[in-house]
C-alpha cells in the first residue's frame, strides 16, 4: 500500500469519527432525571446567552454545537420569547425544534365570574408574575380605557379561561379580556331592554350582585 493510499485511508477514517462525534452532539440526549428546567427568553436575548443557560443547567451536552446548528438555520436570528420549559432527556435537535417551533409555555389564566378588580390582579400576578398593583393603576388609565372602549375594567374583563405566553405584557391582556367582553356581550345588548338603563349601570349592578351573593342559588333573591 503506498504512502498516499495510508493517507487517504486514515483522512475517511478520521472524516467518519469526526462525523460520528457532531451527530453524537447533535441527536445525543441528556437526561434531567425528576428536574424541570425553566429558560425565559425575553426581547433583545441574544442565542449564545439562551445556549449558555441551557448548557449550564444540562439541557444539551454541548452550547457550542446548539450555536452552530442554529447559526445554519438561521435560528440563531428569529428567537421567539416566552416560557420554555424542558424536562427529561433532551437533545441538541429536540430543543432546536421546540425553540423553531416556538413550542413555549402557555399559561392557563382562569377568571371566575363576579371577579373584583383586585382578585383579577391577584390571578395575574400568581399566574403570569404580573405586579398587581400594575392592574390598579391601569384602571384609572382614561386613554386606555377609551382604547378598549370600557368606562372602568370592573366588570368588563370577561370571565373565562384563557391561556397567554410567558412575559405577554399586562394591556396586551386586559385588551383581551376586554375585547371578549365585547364580542360576548354587545350583541346581547343590543337585542336586550334593561329599562332605560345603561349598559355601564346594568354591569355595576351585576357586579354587586356577585360580590354580595354567598351561593349561586341567592343572586335571583338579591337582584330582586
């Protein structure tokens, strides 16, 4: 065998091992065993700090190999925010298709009926890490609340359940809500006789309704 044979041969050698160790990196799963780990990428994170973070808390074996592989597909450039939680065995390519697919948390936010301003606050901030006096101080907004067409957000955040991303911003939700009111209510509205009084008079009094009832079964007897 000639000296260049020997060469040739021992490069497709090394070609080969090399190309089993990127594949190796890229489809080779690490597993978090009973943890869950949490990455929250906001606006303005770059890809090398979310790869650092994951590499850090053992998502992936190797940061360098998810920048690459996201450099050539251009991932690296369109990260989505929100909340993205990871559990189990993981791989380069598993987290590459769940940050692609933009595969985040989405936050189940259930306001039950009859709801007061503060208790919405509260369910936001539990849920969504919202401050809840944020809430309070959006309801005295007058611009705001000519924007979503509401006099006050008492009564007018619809109660139901919704699910929001990690991070949505708290008027991009109260905008929601308020805009679920609409489509449920105006229409009613407007087929309905309430004896002359206004919409805003007939939600306060349903409000005062549920605040004041106990049980279900008394709001007949107190809207009485």
């Amino acid at each position: 065998m000639t000296l260049l044979k020997k060469i040739i041969i021992l490069i497709v050698l090394l070609t080969l091992v090399m190309f089993s160790l990127l594949i190796n990196l890229y489809t080779g799963t690490t597993d978090l065993g009973d943890r869950a780990v949490t990455i929250i990428i906001v606006p303005g994170d770059t890809f090398s700090g979310v790869a650092e973070r994951l590499s850090s808390q053992g998502v992936v074996k190797s940061k360098t190999m998810l920048r690459y592989a996201a450099r050539l597909s251009e991932l690296d450039r369109k990260l989505t925010p929100g909340r993205y939680d990871f559990s189990g065995e993981n791989s380069v390519r598993s987290v590459l298709y769940k940050l692609e697919n933009a595969d985040f948390v989405r936050i189940r936010v259930t306001i039950p009926e009859g709801s007061p301003i503060w208790d919405v606050a509260s369910i936001l901030s539990a849920k969504m890490g919202i401050d809840s006096s944020a809430l309070n101080r959006l309801s005295t907004d007058k611009a705001f609340l000519d924007k979503i067409d509401v006099p006050s957000l008492e009564g007018y955040l619809y109660p139901q359940t919704y699910f929001y991303p990690w991070g949505t911003p708290l008027r991009a939700i109260v905008s929601d809500m308020a805009a679920m009111f609409h489509s449920q209510v105006d229409t009613v509205w407007r087929q309905a006789h309430f004896n002359n009084l206004t919409r805003a008079e007939v939600v306060t009094l349903a409000s005062i309704v549920e605040a004041e009832a106990m049980i279900v079964n008394e709001e007949p007897q107190i809207a009485s």
